[in-house]
C-alpha cells in the first residue's frame, strides 16, 4: 500500500485574506500523517480552537504529491 502523508501546520496570518504567515518561527506544527482523513481530523480541530481568530488559519499539505513530482511519476 503507497504511504500518503500528510503535513497540518499554521498559525497568524498577515492579512486573513492571504497565506503569508506573520512571523514563521511561531508557526504551529501540528504533525505529520500517513493519510488525509487523519491529517484532515487533526486539520478540523485545530482550526476549531482558533476558530475565533480570523488571523489565525491551518492548512494540510500534501506531502507525498511533492515526492511524487520528484520522481517524475
């Protein structure tokens, strides 16, 4: 079975309307996951505890795309 992981992280944002964090070294790694239903479970409830603070917003990255480009598949 191929390993799909997944990366949740976030944390303050510029400006709600962009991706640009305001200060990199406060980002909030959430951790890494092996399929997106768990990452997404993990995704959900962080976002859910900052759901107050419209600067503040978490995102899953799709790790094992970018393993994928490198090895041209």
């Amino acid at each position: 079975m191929t390993q799909r992981l997944h990366l949740v992280f976030g944390g303050e944002l510029v400006d709600p309307s962009s991706t640009q964090f305001k200060d990199i070294d406060q980002i909030d790694i959430v951790g890494m996951f092996p399929d997106y239903d768990s990452a997404h479970a993990a995704w959900k409830a962080a976002a859910q505890r900052t759901v107050d603070d419209a600067h503040t917003r978490y995102f899953i990255a799709h790790l094992h795309r970018l393993r994928d480009e490198e090895l041209g598949s």
